[in-house]
C-alpha cells in the first residue's frame, strides 16, 4: 500500500491564520473531530498554529550566537500519531 497525503486545513480569505476566524473554530470541536475521523497518523502544522496551540508565548531565544559546529539527531520513539512543527526561524520555545 502506498503512502498519501490528505489536506485536512482551514484557510481564511485574506490568508491571515491568525484572526477572529479561527478564534471561532477554537470554540468548538469539528475541526479536530473530522480529523480525528481521518485516522491520521501525523500532523504538519507551521510555527504560528504550533506557537497558538503548544509552544510558550514568548520567542526562543539563544544564550550564544555562535553557530552549532555538530550535527544533533533526534530520532522520534514509536507512536500511533506524530505532531511535525515547520519552524524555519527557530522561533518556537517548548514547555
């Protein structure tokens, strides 16, 4: 069986994600229900709707600026479903 992709998203008119539209769908559930109805076995959301649902508020920031000099690896333990931040500024800071 091959592998597919189903885009499961909302989108405002004026492409704003953050605004008085998705204010009103945090009100209720039927967003999270059709996709729970899925049966998705990951999530890829952008920083702004990570930072809105499970990252702190306030931006990461770094105690040194110099660059990394090695490579670091984090290899994901098994789950039955994923959540996949796109943070390409690396401005979300975790709890």
């Amino acid at each position: 069986m091959k592998p597919y992709i189903i885009c499961h998203m909302i989108s405002s008119v004026d492409g704003r994600i953050d605004c008085a539209m998705t204010a009103e769908i945090d009100k209720t559930d039927a967003y999270y229900d059709a996709l729970d109805r899925l049966q998705f076995d990951a999530v890829l959301e952008g920083r702004v709707s990570r930072q809105m649902h499970y990252a702190l508020p306030e931006p990461f920031k770094a105690n040194n600026s110099s660059p990394i000099e090695e490579e670091k690896y984090h290899i994901a333990h098994p789950a039955d479903r994923y959540g996949i931040a796109v943070d390409t500024q690396g401005l979300l800071t975790w709890p």
